[in-house]
C-alpha cells in the first residue's frame, strides 16, 4: 500500500531543559476547520477503505453488524420530582435521546434529542442534571468529540431554552435544592487559537443563577496556588451540603472539602486532607456522611464521618469492613447501603443497615456487571442496569423496601443469548501472579477455534463482562473471545492498579503476553498482536485441551486501547 505524504514541521517544544520534536502537531487542528487536516483524513481514508474492500465476507459481516446493532437502549434512569429521566438508542441513531416519563409506568416523551445538532452526527448530548422538583434541565453539548462543554437549561413542560454557560470540562452539573441555580466546573477561557492546547490548569467551581450572565456566576472554590488540582462538585440529596472532590491528573487520590449551604456565611472546610487515598460520597444522613474508600484498605471499605463534630480531625467510624472482595461502589437508598463488589470482577451487590449489619443481597440473572441504585436516602425506589458478554443492558426498578427487582427496560435483539456460554479461566503470569480471564464462545464451539483476546491495564478501569454487538458478530460466527484482568485495573483494588502502572508498568506487558501463551497451550495455531498502548488485542485460537505449542507469527494491528 502506497500511503500519502504527511508533512513535517520544525514544531519543536521545551520541556524542562529537554527539547521535544512534534513535526505533526499540525494534525491537531480541527477537521472541519483547517483544510489541510480535511484533505489528510480523506486522502487516509481512501488507502484504507481500498484495503478493506478487498477483504472476503465483509459484506455479509456488515450486513449482520448492522442486523445487531440495531436494538433499543436505555440508560439508568433519574428520579425528580416524580418525573423520570433517561436516555434511550431507538438502534441506529448516531446519539442516544433524552426521555422523561411523568410516572414510572409512563409513556416517554423526547425531551432533547441531538441527532439534529450536526450534519456529521458529531455534536452529542453530555451530562445533564435535572432540578430537584424536575422542572428544569441542566445539560452539556459536546461538540466533535472535545472536552470542552457548553451548558444550557431547559424547561421541562415547555422545552424553552434560556442560559449559557462556556469553557466548561471535566465537571458535573450539580442544582442547588430550591432549582435556582447549578454549580459546575470550568476553567478559564483560552487564548485564540489554544482551545485543543491549553493546559488543563487552575479549574474553579462556580454557582450560576437560573436567569444571569455568566458573568455574574458566584466563585465557590478554586486554588490558585496548586493550579494543578481539578475540582468537581455535588450537592447531597438533601439539599444541605456541597461536597468538592479535588484530584490531580488522573490519580484516584482525592481531597474532600465540604461547604455547609445553610450556614449563614457559607465557607469551605477540608475533611480529608493529602491526595493519599479514594474517597466516594455514598450518601447522607444529615451530618452523617457515608463514603467508600481505599484508606487501610486496598480493597475498599466504608466509613462514616459526622461533619457536626468540632474536633481538628474529623473521626471515622468503619461501617463496613474490608473483604475479600473489592467494593466497585455503594449508594445510600431507602435507609439501606447498596454496596456493589466485583468478586473475580463478577459483580455482587449486598445490602448493609446504616450501623454496617448484613441485609441480604440484590439477586442478580448471573456472571455479569451491574450499575446504577441511584436515590435518594429515604426513597425506597430506584433502578440499575445489568449486562453480560452476551446480554445486553437490561433496566430493572428495585423496591429497596421488598427486596424486588422488576424489568423496567428489556431491548430486544436479533439473536439467541441462550446459544453462548461465559467461563473463567485463571492463568499464571511472568512473576506468578494469578490473572483471571473470561472466555465466551458459542457453546457448540468445543474445538480449536479463532480468538480474539483484549485486554486493558490502566487508569483503574476494570474491565467487567459487558455486552458488544460488534463482539457478538465474532462469536456468532463461531469465534471465541478471550478477556484478560491484567494489572493496572481496578480488578482487585489498590494493589491490583499500582502493580500495573509507573515502575510496575512492565506487568502489563506481561500479563496480556502470559495470557496469549496460556491461549496457545490451549490449543491456538494463529496470529498475534497488540498496540502501543496499555489495551491490548490478539488473535489466536482456543481450545478445551492442552497440546504443544505450535508457532505464533507477529502481526501490526491497528486497534488501540
């Protein structure tokens, strides 16, 4: 293949006394803006999309992808004012719609729907916030794939759009109890020309008043001597308090400051203090603040803290203890902890009194990964979403009170799910680190067959048996998909992110390559590969029994993380 020229720049920068070439810097221009970026991706294009006609059974592998992909989806949805909102995929829509139901059993109305924003289908709905009484609608547009948001507000009866608020990243919306206003995070606005360059620096959390210019939003937090912390906030489901969580870079070591909203003279106070450990906001009961954290225990616990006590150090009391599983999360709902795990990252949710008394569990339809039992601390309603490697996301409303679980939103889809079966496997790496794996495979598939192995090892990210239409067409084709938990994910807590990053990073590498070998002595004639970065793919073959291990040749793949 003969690919076209890419020009080079003399673009050179400084970082620390080290002079750095970045001759492409060019291509970071704006695509639909700068036409010499347009005629690049076009003239890239056409060199790939030659190659990809020439593949044998594309047609039929597109025809069927399309067959698959087009099915409902719905997202968790958000209780407001005995209003209902969510989002919903009617298929093959390039952006999923906004819905709102009067009542749970309602018919959904569209409220916002962004296929229409754009001609490229490129501009998407991002966060949205409903008011407390369900009235107004805070929501985010994103424009071409950016981090950069504009946020405006919606009436809920009337669809009327009023306020602007710009230069908005890396935040959540967040109402203030009696729907006057929302607070957010922004940063200041770049210069001209350095709106994909600017550094990601001195972000500040502002109220915005329903009805004002942005320009007299109140400043609420913001440190102007350590310009590299970002900081989100949100207010508790009572209305009382403002909790900011402060981070830097992506670490997963948090500040925790807290804002009485109503003290006469409203002021930030920092509760835990360092960077050093997690810290997740579960829910409130007052003063009473119940948080998921990594502090003295790599795998999670939680804690309770009482914001009403005047002592330098505010006291913790652990309600729930470390186990052997990782806690992925928890909400206070109905007077009850929803404490979600990932045991061998299959999810598991139990259920905890507020003094840390084991409740029962939430029963789940099997090996999968679960999400949502958003609420409100004395609301016994709320939802969450299940998914498996070959189920795809299902809504259910869960009575907190009964300990039931109803199907409130079921795609339908164009396959069988009872045809594939989900194992785990578990392999030894390089230092002899236990690394677990799911294959999933038609279940008449028992011999040698093509396979496709991903894996990740970053940031935290556990990755969970999800749903792929995409994957489903290699399955159904009698492929088999192999997914490793390599090191660097949040699989088994703490220990299990630190031992794939920084100096550790080369167990990564490891364990996805100890992953395809184990594939190989499964029975795997075939072909490997992998990107540059922490995901990683290969294909190769998997079989029920042992055999010797035959030649693996090496092959680019274009797939990254």
């Amino acid at each position: 293949m003969q690919y076209p020229e890419t020009r080079r720049t003399a673009q050179v920068d400084e970082q620390f006394g080290v002079k750095v070439a970045d001759p492409y810097r060019w291509l970071e221009n704006d695509v639909r803006t700068d036409r010499e970026v347009a005629k690049w991706v076009v003239d890239q294009n056409a060199v790939t999309n030659a190659y990809l006609a020439t593949l044998p059974g594309r047609d039929i592998f597109a025809a069927r992808l399309k067959q698959l992909l087009d099915y409902e989806r719905f997202g968790v949805p958000v209780k407001k004012g005995g209003r209902y909102f969510y989002s919903r995929n009617a298929g093959l829509q390039n952006q999923a719609v906004l819905y709102v139901r009067d009542s749970v059993g309602g018919e959904g109305r569209v409220l916002i729907d962004p296929n229409g924003w754009s001609k490229d289908g490129a501009t998407a709905l991002a966060e949205w916030s409903a008011s407390e009484d369900g009235k107004k609608l805070a929501y985010a547009v994103q424009d071409g794939g950016t981090d950069w948001r504009t946020v405006k507000v919606l009436d809920v009866a009337s669809g009327a759009v009023s306020d602007t608020v710009e230069w908005v990243k890396f935040s959540g919306l967040s109402w203030a109890k009696d729907g006057s206003g929302f607070f957010y995070s922004r940063f200041a606005a770049p210069a001209d020309g350095s709106k994909f360059q600017a550094l990601n620096e001195n972000q500040q959390v502002y109220f915005h008043k329903l009805g004002t210019p942005q320009s007299a939003d109140g400043l609420i937090y913001a440190t102007p001597d350590q310009p590299k912390l970002g900081h989100t906030a949100q207010v508790t489901d009572d209305g009382k308090w403002l909790v900011i969580t402060t981070h830097e870079g992506t670490d997963n070591r948090y500040q925790i400051t807290v804002i009485d909203l109503t003290a006469p003279k409203p002021a930030p106070r920092t509760i835990v203090k360092g960077l050093e450990n997690e810290w997740t906001l579960a829910g409130n009961v007052g003063g009473n603040f119940y948080w998921v954290t990594n502090k003295g225990a790599p795998r999670g616990r939680i804690v309770a803290t009482n914001l009403y006590a005047r002592s330098a150090e505010v006291p913790e009391t652990e309600i729930v203890a470390q186990g052997k599983d990782v806690i992925d999360g928890a909400n206070l709902v109905g007077g009850r902890l929803l404490v979600s795990y990932l045991a061998d990252v299959k999810s598991e949710v139990r259920r905890f009194t507020l003094d840390g008394k084991a409740d029962g569990t939430v029963a789940l339809p099997g090996i999968g990964d679960v999400g949502g039992f958003g609420g409100d601390a004395d609301d016994t309603e709320t939802f969450y979403a299940f998914t498996s490697f070959a189920t795809p996301t299902t809504i259910y409303r869960y009575d907190v009170s009964t300990g039931k679980a109803t199907p409130w939103a079921s795609p339908k889809v164009a396959f069988d799910p009872a045809r594939y079966q989900v194992d785990q496997r578990f392999y030894t790496s390089k230092d002899g680190t236990r690394v677990p794996m799911f294959v999933v495979r038609r279940k008449d598939v028992t011999g040698p067959a093509p396979t496709l192995l991903y894996a990740y090892g970053g940031f935290n990210i556990s990755v969970t048996p999800t749903f792929s239409a995409t994957r489903l067409a290699w399955l159904e084709q009698g492929g088999v998909l192999a997914v490793a938990n390599i090191r660097g994910g949040g699989e088994y807590g703490k220990a299990w992110h630190d031992g794939g990053r920084l100096a550790q990073k080369q167990n990564v590498f490891d364990d996805f390559i100890a992953a395809g070998e184990y594939l190989k002595r499964r029975r795997s004639p075939g072909r490997t590969s992998s990107s540059s970065r922490a995901g990683r793919t290969a294909v190769c073959s998997w079989g029920p029994s042992p055999t010797s291990d035959p030649t693996c040749s090496p092959r680019r793949s274009p797939q990254s993380a």
